[in-house]
C-alpha cells in the first residue's frame, strides 16, 4: 500500500481541473465552425467539400432565396469547410461546448437573394455571388465601367439564354472540313 501511495505521489496529477477552470487547448484544436454570413458569398464550395452533410444549400421556402445551413449535430470538425472556402467566411473556432437544450438551437442558417436571369426572369444563382465575382473583376483586371456593366448583363443572363442567343445548332457546324484524308484510315 506504501509503495502504491508513494508512486502515486511521484505521478502526481493526472487529471485536469476542467469545469472548475478553463481547459488549456491545443492552438490547432479544432471546435464549432464560426461562420460570418456578411462574409459569405454563398458559393456552395464549403456545402460541396463537408463530408457529413452538415453543410447544405436548399432552396428556401419562398423560391426567392437559397439557404446556407449549417447543423452541428452532423458535423465532425474536419475544417474542411474552412479549407475551401474562397473568402474565409467560415473558420473552426476552438468552441467545444456545444450542448443545448433543443434540437433546433443546433441550426445556424442565413439566406441569400437570389438573381433572376435577366431575359427569361427565371431564378438561377445568387446575387452576392455575382456581385462578388464582378468586384474581383474590376479589382484585378481594371475593366472599365462599360466593360463592367456588359459582364453583368452577361453574369445576370442564365445559361439557357446565353445558349440560345450566341451558339449555333451543333448540325450546323461543318466538323468533316477539319479531318484529314489520314484521319479516315
Ligand atoms: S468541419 Fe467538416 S463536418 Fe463540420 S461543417 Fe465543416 S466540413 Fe462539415
Ligand atoms: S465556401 Fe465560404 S463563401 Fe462559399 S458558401 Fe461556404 S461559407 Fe459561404
């Protein structure tokens, strides 16, 4: 028994004070995913990489929106979300105290506008999103605002229309002129 308690004394402690004091994480602990919807564009790219479905992008209720989800009951704290996202919207924090009392506090959602195509009215990306990558646009390649306002009318144009008006009927394009006599041996 002496040599028990005298061994035991040498170890020392081997547990932590946690609740009583705040518990010393590790600086690359990996906690709740804080997200910043100011910062978001909603391009989807976290809702694509999260391999728990914990992320998603619907629709909402009024057709008029698409709805960033996040639920915590799925998420595995991967960071992979942290990893693709384009403009740092979304960080792991080191937050591990995640209990609640109802199943829906476990939700985080925001909603983004969406843009409705310019010819046909119908509703296919989100604004913010354009937006954003018309920024960049002007920020990095110093279009001029003439030049701006054709990439949106384009941007804003969804992808049936833009079809319908600038490409032709693939019967209509002469491939056989491009081969070579060689090319029918
Ligand atoms: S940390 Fe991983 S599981 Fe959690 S939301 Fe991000 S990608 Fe999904
Ligand atoms: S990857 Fe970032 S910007 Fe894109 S939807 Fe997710 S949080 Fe928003």
């Amino acid at each position: 028994m002496l040599k028990l308690i005298r061994k035991v004394l040498k170890t020392g402690k081997a547990t932590v004070d946690y609740p009583f004091k705040p518990l010393d994480l590790h600086p690359h602990f990996r906690g709740k995913p804080q997200y910043n919807a100011q910062q978001c564009i909603a391009c989807g790219a976290c809702a694509n990489a999260c391999p728990s479905n914990a992320l998603t992008m619907t629709t909402a209720e009024d057709g008029e929106s698409i709805r960033w989800s996040l639920f915590l009951g799925r998420c595995i704290f991967c960071a992979r979300c942290e990893e693709v996202c384009p403009t740092a919207a979304i960080k792991l924090s080191q937050e591990f105290e995640l209990a609640v009392w109802r199943k829906e506090d476990l939700f985080e959602t925001a909603d983004f506008p969406v843009c409705h195509c310019r010819e046909c009215g119908a509703p296919y990306a989100v604004q913010k999103e354009i937006d954003f990558a018309l920024d960049l646009l002007q920020e990095n390649a110093a279009l001029s605002d003439a030049q701006i306002n054709e990439r949106r009318r384009q941007y804003e144009t969804c992808p049936a229309c833009k079809k319908g008006h600038s490409l032709s009927s693939s019967d209509r394009i002469a491939i056989g002129r491009h081969l070579t006599p060689e090319a029918h041996l």
